[in-house]
C-alpha cells in the first residue's frame, strides 16, 4: 500500500494559524471532525491523548517536522492530516537537547490494533524529512492541498507490514571522527546523553564506535585489572595522563574497531532486532548497508521502547 492512499486533499490544511503545539493540535482535530463522523465522535478524546502523548516526550523529529499521534479503541480508521504552519512556533525535539521550529505537521490518528500502519507511516514521514528536505520547504511555501498532495505522492513509499530496523533507526546522531579528540566526545556523550558514538570514515564508511568505558579506561594502567586493592591510590591518579592529553589526544587508536556482531542491515526484522537486544545483551545496534559498511544510522534500546513499545 503507498503512503499517498492515506493522504486526503480534505484534510490537507496550509498556513494554519497557531500560537502552540497544542492549538495546533486541536484545530487539525477540529478541521477533520467535521468531515470524518470517527473523529467527530471522539474528538475530545483524540485531543486529550495526543496532548497527554505531547506532555510525556514532544514528537517533533526535526526537520521542521512535528508528528503528533494517537491510537484510539475501536476506532477502525487510520487518518493522516497535513499542516503547514503559518506563526513560528519553537519546540523541543523529543529525546535531545535540541530545538526545532516546526514547518509541517503530520497529525496521525490510528486504531490500536494497526499500530504496524503507525509505525510505517512515520517511518515514511522521517525519511521525508531526511532525504528530501526540500519536499517539506516546498510543501511549507505551498497554499494548495492539491499541490501539498502531489509533493507527497511524487516519490511514494510502499508501507509494508514488516517492521523493520530501517523503520526504528536514529539517523540524526552525529557521528564521531577518528581525529576528535577526547575532550570533544566527552563533551558530546555529556550534552547528547549518550553513552556511544558510531565512528565514520570521511565516506560514512562504519568503522568501529567509541564509547563511555574507553574515555574512561583511557590513562589507566593495564595492570589495575590484576588488583584487588586500589585503595593505594591517589584521587585523581588514574586519569592524570587523560586530563593532560584531552584536548589534543583523538580517540583514533582507543576507539573500538572490532563490532561487526553490533552490526545489522535495514531490512532486518524487529524481532531480531529485540532478540539480540534482551537475550544477547546488546545495548545499541548500528544499521549498515552490508555492502560496502555504509552507516545508515543506530537502534537503542530506547528507541524500542519510544518507537514501538510506546508509540
């Protein structure tokens, strides 16, 4: 099924006048209503649990796109509407530090039980939004739905039912160079909240990720490992060598090189997915194209928990 045969020109609705998310929210609600009799009948509801959704970790994915969503009981229905918005409305990207400005809503309202329709039309939207950032430019600049349409339709996406890792990956992460220094990715692990980075080659080649332990290990003599004291050593003895070298230092010989069995590619099944996750121990999976190693972006386990389990 193509993403376009969930699109409807009817609720389609550019330059919308808001000052919030949540007004925004509650007039695309308001708008669809009074079409669709489904909508109507909850539409009180649908706007209390896309509000709740909102509260609990914002859906703006970046991009100028904001994605908010809902399933509703016996709802029978999967509708998306389209909005531009008119005003500047900043908000937060939900799991990062970062703001965004939102250009372009997709307001999502689906059954329960097709969560696999929900988590695919969002896939889709994503990578809209990725690779093709101009579709959403033109589709901010644009005063018809007719035209909004014809954008979204232009390169259309079959939405399989399979979920798959290309479906749950991060691709925003930043990655790391071989030529940073400690300092830097210490920065970034603190102020990204992240506990790894992938590194790249200079042609998004995968070549290993540096992580927490190694900066911490860094500096640390390897016979320590032998010892069942360390009381005998001073405070701050250990990472002397990492607190004079930090900022001159890169993590080209310390980061890891050897993760091929975190290594996964795009069309792999969630259940895999979860299955090395829970029962391998596996905290992050990178996605590559098992090609040529090309890096196309990392699955945590939070991003289970945020894409599947609490979508």
């Amino acid at each position: 099924m193509k993403f376009s045969s969930y699109l409807n020109t009817d609720y389609i609705f550019p330059n919308l006048e808001a000052n919030s998310k949540e007004e925004i929210i509650r007039k695309i609600v308001n708008k669809v209503a009074e079409d669709d009799r489904a909508v109507g009948e909850q539409k009180e509801e649908i706007i209390k649990n896309i509000i709740k959704r909102e509260e609990e970790i914002s859906t703006c994915i970046g991009g100028g796109i904001f994605l908010p969503h809902t399933r509703m009981i016996d709802f029978s229905d999967f509708i998306i509407a389209v909005a531009t918005v008119k005003d500047k409305i900043v908000a937060d990207i939900g799991g990062t530090n970062q703001k965004d400005e939102i250009k372009v809503v997709f307001l999502i309202v689906s059954d329960v039980l097709k969560n696999k329709n929900l988590l695919k039309a969002m896939s889709v939207i994503s990578k809209i939004g990725l690779k093709q950032p101009e579709v959403i430019e033109k589709i901010k600049k644009s005063n018809s739905p007719k035209e909004i349409y014809e954008l979204l339709a232009a390169n259309d996406i079959e939405i399989e039912h399979k979920i798959i890792a290309e479906d749950v990956l991060s691709p925003e992460i930043r990655p790391a160079k071989e030529n940073d220094t400690l300092e830097e990715i210490a920065k970034r692990l603190i102020l990204e909240q992240k506990s790894a980075l992938p590194v790249l080659s200079d042609d998004n080649v995968l070549l290993g990720e540096i992580t927490e332990r190694e900066l911490i290990g860094f500096g640390m003599p390897e016979h320590l490992s032998l010892m069942s004291d360390l009381n005998f050593l001073t405070v701050g003895e250990p990472f002397e060598e990492y607190l004079l070298n930090e900022s001159t230092m890169t993590i080209k010989d310390i980061y890891r090189k050897d993760i091929k069995h975190l290594m996964i590619d795009k069309d792999t099944p969630i259940m895999e997915i979860c299955f090395k996750m829970v029962y391998k121990g596996m905290h992050r999976l990178y996605v590559v194209n098992p090609k040529n190693n090309k890096y196309l972006g990392i699955i945590n386990r939070s991003d289970i928990i945020k894409k599947v389990l609490h979508i």
